[in-house]
C-alpha cells in the first residue's frame, strides 16, 4: 500500500511539518500506525509547551526569555508566545530575523557575546534591538560604533564564573569576564548605557540548585565593587530537566535557591532575568526513529548524531528515555539494553546509551525518543544526505493550533 503524506510549510531544507490524511492522531501510537514514517519524526506537543512554559513564568519571578538556539522551530515560537513569552534570547542574526518573521513584535535581547559589526548594525538598525551583551571593552566600543553612538541601549556585561562540576556542559571557559575585569566593564558601560545588567551562564543542566546562589555571590560582588548602579541581574540558563538514571531538581527548588542568595546579599530589590531553553522545550518534543537492521543489541536506526541525536552521541552522551512501538502487535514483555548505530557511514554515529528496550526490537518496528525538543532540530546536518526529517504537532484534547 502506498503511503501519501502531503507535505506543507516547508521550514527549512532539512524539516517540513506534516498533516497526516484521515483522522488527526492524538498519540505517537496513532501517529505511526497511520503515516508508517520512512523518515525521522519529530512530534511536537503545543500544549505541553505552552503548560511548561507558564509553569516555569509563574515560578520564576523576574522576565523570562527564551534561548532561541535551543529550539528555532516556528512552532515552538509561536505556542511559547502563546504562553506568556513575549522575550527571547538571539545569539545570531539569523535568529533576529526569524524572530521578525515569526512574532513581529517579540522583544529580542542579542545575548552573543561577540557579534559582527554587521550583525549589531542590522540588529539596531533594521530590527530595533536596543539589548547587547558584552564581555569586553572591544565589544563595548564595536556597540557603540556600529549603533552611532546610540543613548537608547541596554547593556549587559557577562560575568564568567568558577569552573560548575555539576553541569552536563561547564560554560566557564568561552565567555565571560573575570570579577575584576567585570567591574571595570560595568564602570565603563554605565556613561553610554540607558540601563546596565549583569548576567552569567552557571552551564548546562546543572542539577545542584546551590550553584546558582554561589554565581549570584560573585555578581554581588562585582556590583559592589563597580562602583556604579547596575538596574538588572540575568541568571542565564541552564535550568535542568530530568533524563534516566538522574534526578533533576525543579524549576521551584532552582529558584528558591535564586531568591534566597539575592535577599542574602542585598540584591532582592534588582530586577530578574532568565533565559531558558531546555526546561521550557525539552519534554515537549520526542524524535520517532525506525530501526532499519539489529546486530546483536546494536539498532541501526535512521537517524544518529549527525542528525537529531548530536546530545546521544557527542555532547552528553544523554541517556534519552526511551520506548518501542509496533502498531503490528505487542512486544514480547521482556527488556533489554541496547546501543544505537546511526545512519552515516561514519563510526562515530554511535549513542552509547544504554537504551533500555524491548528485547525482541527489531527490524522495522519503531523507536519514541523523548526529551528531544531540546537542541535536536537546530542542530542537524545533511551529511551524507541523511539529514531531512519530517515534523509533526500531535494536540491531546484535540485543539486547533
């Protein structure tokens, strides 16, 4: 029987959302038994988003922003926006612009910390954005330069912070300014600044909430010692979400850490600021993926690293939860433990895991991989013409997006 899916809204060269013929799935089960993906599958879930979402905004009591990278998926945008998002955090200015094309009135903050000349120009110019980080005084006088010495800026001077064990990523060796050298920044952004901040990135997925109060002490110190009014404190991202084999704390503990520490020194009358990715997206899109042949407890699926599984295999080696699919019949009950191989024909396409499994998976049946709205789509490639995937948005109660 041949499978006819009309494809529309083609996002970019390597994802095009779906609309299946028939009756609209509410369920990964329902969607693969109708459309029989040949093709990697991305499912996303509006309505978790837009739930998360407004959960992190009622329990975070400052700004939230969302970190585009994570998830520049139209979608995403807009069901964030949806929500109560109306602030995101750009680091390109490709993402500046798909920002205009997609919520015209969003407000965008340019949190890269080193940006072309171009990029600013554009930025401020073209799309009205008076928000930029910075991390030294070169970065400070190309803003200024390449704005016309505009009056009308939000600066934020990034603050680098002591090496987070804690974290599946550690962001303290690319950006940020030491305390001393931070202070100075802040002295010298104060006279051409409408408002100053300070920000820091405590690293990705970090799991110990303490940390987060630790970096708010060494930004209260830098404040102190600047010698000049700072109007806001941005602490970054790297809210975490929970994958197997680790506990992850919530979004409540993280920030009652975050408000304990600011009451602690002084800070608590500072306006906040945050910028989520992974906590706001991550558990509201999974990855579909088949398995094309078994070796053992090997899988070879049709996507890998190269693809949507980059965190699988390279960065953080995740241990995505996973489940097996069979519309056919059931599995035999039992489980077992399995690597994934992906598609290329590189050895590095491998995702250790372990993914525990179905004992019988094999050949043809298919796999959900959670926790995948994070990262996922932002970051394949077509290497080796393996990098097109389908998208598709799945409602629970059967809500018109």
């Amino acid at each position: 029987m041949t499978r006819h899916v009309p494809l529309i809204s083609q996002q970019s060269k390597r994802t095009a959302n779906i609309v299946p013929q028939g009756p609209l799935p509410t369920t990964v089960e329902e969607a693969v038994a109708q459309l029989r993906p040949e093709r990697p599958l991305y499912v996303l879930w509006p309505e978790r988003i837009e739930d998360t979402a407004r959960h992190f905004r009622k329990a975070f009591p400052g700004e939230t922003m969302f970190a585009v990278k994570t998830n520049p998926d139209k979608t995403v945008l807009r069901h964030l926006n949806r929500a109560g998002i109306h602030t995101f955090d750009v680091a390109s200015i490709e993402e500046v612009r798909l920002l205009r094309r997609t919520l015209p009135k969003a407000r965008l903050f340019f949190m890269h910390p080193v940006k072309s000349p171009e990029a600013i120009r554009e930025a401020y110019y073209t799309h009205g954005i008076k928000h930029f980080v910075l991390d030294t005084e070169d970065e400070l006088f190309k803003i200024m330069r390449e704005t016309g010495l505009a009056t009308d800026l939000t600066l934020f001077v990034r603050l680098s912070l002591p090496k987070n064990d804690t974290a599946a990523i550690d962001f303290s060796g690319k950006f940020g300014a030491a305390p001393k050298e931070a202070a100075q920044l802040l002295a010298k952004c104060r006279p051409v600044a409408r408002a100053l901040g300070i920000c820091f990135h405590v690293g990705t997925q970090t799991i110990d909430p303490s940390i987060y109060a630790k970096a708010i002490g060494v930004a209260a110190k830098v404040i102190k010692n600047c010698g000049v009014k700072v109007d806001f404190l941005d602490v970054g991202g790297g809210f975490p979400v929970p994958y197997p084999g680790q506990e992850a704390p919530s979004i409540e503990a993280c920030v009652a850490a975050i408000t304990a520490a600011t009451k602690e020194h002084k800070l608590d009358h500072m306006p906040l600021l945050a910028e989520p990715g992974r906590a706001l997206v991550a558990e509201s899109g999974s990855l579909v993926v088949r398995v094309e042949l078994r070796k053992g407890n090997t899988l070879y699926i049709n996507d890998g690293t190269y693809g949507g599984l980059f965190d699988a295999g390279c960065a953080l080696k995740a241990r995505f939860p996973v489940r097996g699919i069979r519309p056919a019949g059931p599995f035999s009950g039992k489980m077992a433990e399995f690597q994934f191989a992906g598609p290329t024909c590189d050895s590095l396409d491998m995702m250790e895991g372990p993914f525990v499994l179905p004992a019988d998976m094999q050949m043809g049946d298919w796999i959900e991989i959670g926790n995948i709205g994070v990262y996922s789509q932002g970051m394949r490639t077509n290497f080796n013409g393996f990098g097109i995937a389908d998208t598709i948005s799945l409602f629970e109660h059967r809500i018109k997006a």
